[in-house]
C-alpha cells in the first residue's frame, strides 16, 4: 500500500518555530512530526510512502532516514512550494489502475498539520493551539518504539538516560526527554514538555511550557507558559517573543557548552551554580518577575 505524506511548509501563525528546524522536523516529545506520521501510517498497511517537503527538506530527509526503522520504503519529493492534497494527488496518485494500491481516504494524501488522529486539533493556527495538541499527544507519544522512555507513575515520562534529581519534584503530567539534567530542588511540571539534552538548573520551575533541546535553564529561574529553545523565549499564549541576552537565565548548550554538566557520557562539568552572581534586581519587560529570590520568564 501507498500515501502521500506533504510536510508543511512555513506557517505564519507560528514563525518562531520554523527559525532552526522545518515544521515536520520540529523536536517534539522526543520525535517529530514526520516520524509519529510514518509510524501511524506503517501501521495502517503502509509500505511505500512519498514526502513530499518544500522547506529545507534535507532536514527532513535526515530526520527520517530510509524508512527502516518502520518497515517502509521512503521517497523523498523536493518542491519550491507545499501543493495541495489535488496537486498532489495529480502528480503522483492519479492512475486509476492503482488506484487499490494507495491506503483509503483521508489515509490516501495527508497534510501534516495535525498529529495522528488528532484532526481538530490543529498544530500551527496559533502557538496555543500547538501547545495544547502536544499536551494531548504526550500519553500517546510512548508508543512501542520508544524503548528509551519510561513511564515513571501516572503522567510522568522520562528517559533511561535522564538525570533527575532526588530532591527535584515531579508534576504530572510532564514528559522528560532522553540525557535531560535536572538539578536540585527544581519543579517540573504541571505541563512541562522537555526535550532532549535540555539541562534545568538547581531551583528552577517549568509549569506548562516546552523546553527545547539543548536548552540550559538557569537556577533559580521560572520558565511559565512559554517555549523555550536557546535564548528564544515565546509565550504561547499571546504570541510574544524576546531573546533572552543573559546566558545564566536561557542559553542554547550548543553555544555555551561549558554550561553542560558532567554526565556518564564524560561531558565536561562545569555546573552553572558553582559560578557565584549576585541576587537579580532588575525587570526585563513584562518577561522576567521575581520567583523565589531569580527570575521568571514568560514569553
């Protein structure tokens, strides 16, 4: 059996999140969009699939691989503009000898604007309503694959490779991704997503927000009903945006590694609460407020 998977292209409620990653690449509870769709379709029969990307699809051809990993033999389209499900469907679905060879409709040409099984609830209408559609998705993203997540209890998934602190406390529901640090006395959750190598620092609090990976939390600091990814900060619920310019508060590990703390995989330690600064006294915007003697970031 066949389909058509068409990746979407730029979306212009969501500008930030196509900054460093095409939307069906986007980091998401561990995957990305491309991934959770290829196995949900593997699963309904599929075993030729089309992905058809028009923005940066190398990134996506990377992110996929050769479809082994499902079963499934993947082609890879490279258009300068995201068609249609008509258009698509005309270029390379429209033999009716074959027509028994392609899964049934909507399997047949998918957008990939929602998560599998999640058609009313859109991913790029706005940030909210891709907040909201990951909070659904996060029971459902353990899927049988996902041999390096656990279930801790009840709405806590983490990776065997995490480092979560004894004395860090865990709000469900969140989802901790694979080699995340998190340090002393930090509060994880209600509704905290964070991907992969994200580090939270000693004292620090994510309440219903998305950390993203590589992302250094600094102690201290409160990250609310935001995504977070380097030194972007956005809240998704009004849509603002700043860069955060203090790399002890929100930093990119990828531009400040000696802010990596020492992991069985031998990362340099260098811990960010070793490096003594003085108590914060200033108000970025509406972005920074005072939480338990550091700042709080909300988009």
């Amino acid at each position: 059996m066949k389909t058509i998977l068409i990746c979407p292209a730029l979306r212009p409620s969501v500008p930030q999140l196509s900054e460093s990653f095409p939307l069906a690449a986007y980091p998401m509870l561990g995957e990305c969009l491309v991934n959770f769709w290829l196995e949900h379709v593997a699963a309904l029969g599929a075993q030729e699939i089309i992905v058809i990307a028009a923005d940066r699809p190398e990134r996506v051809r990377l992110a996929v691989g050769d479809g082994r990993r499902w079963g499934v033999r993947v082609e890879f389209v490279a258009l300068e503009t995201e068609p249609t499900v008509e258009e698509a469907a005309a270029m390379y679905a429209h033999d009716p000898v074959e027509a028994g060879a392609w899964l049934p409709a909507p399997h047949r040409v998918i957008v990939m604007n929602h998560l599998p099984g999640c058609d009313d609830r859109p991913l790029f209408d706005s940030y909210a309503s891709w907040f909201v559609a990951l909070q659904m998705w996060m029971p459902r993203a353990l899927t049988p694959a996902r041999v390096r997540m656990l279930e801790l209890r009840p709405g806590v998934w983490a990776g065997s490779g995490a480092s979560i602190s004894a004395s860090a406390q865990l709000h469900p529901p969140c989802w901790i991704g694979d080699h995340v640090t998190i340090e002393a006395d930090s509060v994880i959750g209600p509704g905290a997503i964070l991907e992969e190598h994200a580090v939270i620092g000693a004292g620090a609090r994510i309440t219903e927000s998305v950390i993203g990976p590589n992302t250094f939390v600094g102690r201290l600091t409160a990250v609310a009903q935001s995504l977070a990814a380097g030194n972007l900060l956005v809240n998704w619920q009004s849509g603002s945006a700043l860069r955060v310019p203090d790399s002890f508060l929100l930093c990119s590990l990828i531009d400040m590694p000696s802010l990596v703390p020492e992991t069985a995989l031998g990362r340099v330690a260098v811990k960010l609460t070793r490096t003594a600064f003085k108590p914060l006294r200033f108000v970025l915007g509406f972005f920074f407020r005072p939480n338990r003697g550091g700042p709080k970031l909300s988009g």
